[in-house]
C-alpha cells in the first residue's frame, strides 16, 4: 500500500495523493518503504487510529465535550462514593 505498514487512513487524504482508496494493492509487510511513493504516507496520507470503526458521527467540539461531561455526571451517579466513619479524631 502506501508503506507496506498496516493501518486505517482516511480515504479523501488518499484521492488527494492520486490513489484510489477502493483500488489500493495488498499491504506486505516484506516490501516496507517509507519512501516509495511519491507522497509522504505520515505527512499527505492521513492515518486516523484504531479507533475510527467507533466513530459513528460529526459533531462540534462543544457539543463533544457537553456529551462528555453528561456521561461522566452519570459515570460518578452510578459510582457514588459510599459514606464512611473514621475513628480518628
């Protein structure tokens, strides 16, 4: 492919570099280059992690972080600390 590395890249930095990301060659790990071709795989092709499958939609920063902060409100509910006595002083 673009390394011989495998991973997940985001398909419009692919069309950007001249490649079809549906007609891409097999990657072998055998034939690594991290200079073959003739765009940068780490600077042109965008790699987006392992945890793109878990992406499901497009939303504002503001509206992440709100979602963030409701989910970590009931996170603390669900594990509220339970009340205890000391019998120090």
């Amino acid at each position: 492919m673009f390394t011989g590395v495998c991973g997940n890249y985001l398909a419009p930095s692919i069309r950007a570099a001249g490649l079809d990301p549906a007609n891409l060659s097999e990657s072998d790990p055998s034939k690594t280059n991290f200079g073959g071709h003739k765009s940068n795989a780490w600077k042109d092709i965008w790699g987006c992690g392992q945890g793109i499958a878990d992406v499901n939609k497009v939303q504002s920063t503001a509206d992440y972080v709100a979602q963030l902060k409701r989910e970590h409100a009931r996170a603390r509910e669900r594990v509220a600390p339970v009340p205890y006595l000391t019998s120090c002083g």
